[in-house]
C-alpha cells in the first residue's frame, strides 16, 4: 500500500462520518478488514510514520490552545485524530499549526481517544498477533518550543478562536523565570562545591546544616587542603534540594573534570549522625567507613 492508497481510505473514511469519532473507527475497521493482512500492516505502518512526524512542538501548541492543556497521552490522541482529518488539513498543520483554526468542524475530534488503535486491533482480530512495528518514536518533539504565555503572538488565529489570552499566563511566565533564576543559581553551586572539594572523593554530598555554614564562611575547609575563597553564600532549603538533584544527576562525563573524585555517581549523605561542622562530617565520613 503506497501513501495515497492509506489517504484514500482515510478520506473516504471522514467524509462518511465527519462529526462523529466513534463512527469513523467503526467504518475504518470495516474498511480495513478488506484488505489482506500484508495491506493492513502497511496501512499501520503509514499511520505510525504520519503520527511520529505530528510529534513536533507547534502542533502541541495547537493541541494545547484548542483544547486547553495538552497531556502527553491527549498529545498521542490528538495526533492521531488529526490524521483522521485527512491528507490536506494533516499536511498544512504541519506546515503551520495556526491553520487547524479553520478547521469547521471543531472540537469533537480534539482529544478523540481510539482512532490510533483501529489498525491493531483489526490485524489482531484477522491473525492472532500484534502487527509489527517499523516507525521509531522520536526521542524529542521536533520544531520550536513556544512557551504557553507567547502562544497569542505565535498563533493569533487560534488564540482568537478558543479565547487563549497571553497576558492571563504572566503568573507562569514569572514562575518560569524564577525556576530558570534556581536552576542558574544551583548549576553554580553545585561547581563551586566541586571546586572547592566540599564533595569528598567518595562522592557524598553534604547535609544543609553541614553545608549552610561552610559557604557562609566563603572559604574552603581547611581540611580541604585547599586556599579557595567566594563571596558568602546564604544557602536557603530549595537551592539546597535543587542543587543536590543537579549534582545527583551529573553523568560521569562531566565528573570527569574533577579527577580527584573517585565517586562515578554523587549521592546526598542520608545517614550522618548530628555533627556540627563540615571538618566533623568528614570524620563521621571515616568512622562510617564511607572515606
């Protein structure tokens, strides 16, 4: 089966029940079970591609706008109803997602759960099995990432049809900037912490009461062995708790630079006893037999 023989089917298959989803699988389940098993693998195998290529930010964004938020599973339904649409409104979202506002019938299909599973459901009835898969899913959504308080500039004719107002997402915008603000500032410390060796060799990472101290002091331990110095540093709970994810979460590439750690993976000290000190910590370190 080539493309136009699966958008032939398609189509003919909406223009019979264009605003009803559950009759549309009805009827592509009909059609499909006229081919033989070979055709409908390769019906499958068509509608996987087509689905996997849908799976680019922009028509995220549409599914978001339309329907007001958008889930990775009502992504995947969203998709594969907008195949259902047929061949022409596919092909143009594709090209420019702002285009499914011209859609006339709109809503019903937009988060339609079922439409995907026809063709598998079908081809298990006829052989027993599942039918087997060729398209990869793609590790990352392709295209451009717009944030939800831009979608208004991005997509004015969708915004304007389903009432997505910008400015009532300024609370998400700030919210954004903020993280964006904690994830900088934990990228930072968790260098300087590695800089500084306050993460022994064995890669345990301090507790905050241990920590708070230290980089108030602004200088490194002396048990450290080192005559480093920064500005004093008022260590709060979250940049703690977002700075010891980041460093549990480096890959050993990046640990690498700091050849002195024999640690592959860093890990938050869970079990210290109540020590008072960072020079304490380490000895509680040693006498747990973890230095």
């Amino acid at each position: 089966m080539n493309i136009d023989h699966f958008w032939k089917i398609v189509e003919q298959v909406h223009a019979a029940s264009p605003h009803d989803m559950d009759v549309k699988c009805k009827l592509l389940g009909q059609e499909l079970r006229r081919l033989p098993p070979s055709e409908l693998q390769s019906f499958e195998g068509h509608f996987s591609e087509l689905w996997y290529r849908a799976y680019n930010w922009e028509v995220w964004d549409a599914a978001y706008i339309i329907n007001g938020g958008c889930s990775d599973d009502g992504f995947m339904d969203f998709r594969a109803a907008l195949i259902s649409l047929g061949r022409s409104t596919y092909e143009e979202a594709l090209k420019n997602a702002d285009s499914l506002a011209d859609v006339e019938i709109e809503g019903y299909w937009s988060n339609y759960e079922g439409y995907q599973y026809v063709a598998p459901e079908v081809y298990r009835e006829m052989t027993g099995n599942e039918v087997p898969r060729s398209a990869v899913r793609p590790r990352e959504p392709s295209g451009v990432k717009t944030e939800e308080w831009e979608f208004g500039k991005r997509y004015p004719k969708l915004a304007a049809k389903f009432g997505h107002n910008d400015e009532d997402l300024t609370w998400m915008k700030n919210r954004a900037e903020k993280e964006s603000e904690l994830d900088k500032a934990a990228k930072q410390l968790s260098s300087l912490m590695l800089d500084a060796r306050l993460i022994p060799a064995t890669g345990f990472i301090p507790p905050m009461s241990v920590l708070t101290g230290v980089l108030r002091s602004g200088r490194s331990p002396a048990s450290t062995g080192l005559n480093f110095s920064w500005a004093p540093i008022d260590l709060d709970e979250p940049l703690y708790w977002r700075t010891v994810i980041l460093l549990e979460k480096m890959p050993p590439n990046e640990l690498a630079r700091w050849p002195e750690l024999r640690a592959m993976i860093l890990h938050q000290d869970v079990g210290y006893p109540n020590v008072e000190g960072f020079d304490a910590w380490k000895q509680s370190l040693e006498a747990r037999g973890l230095l």
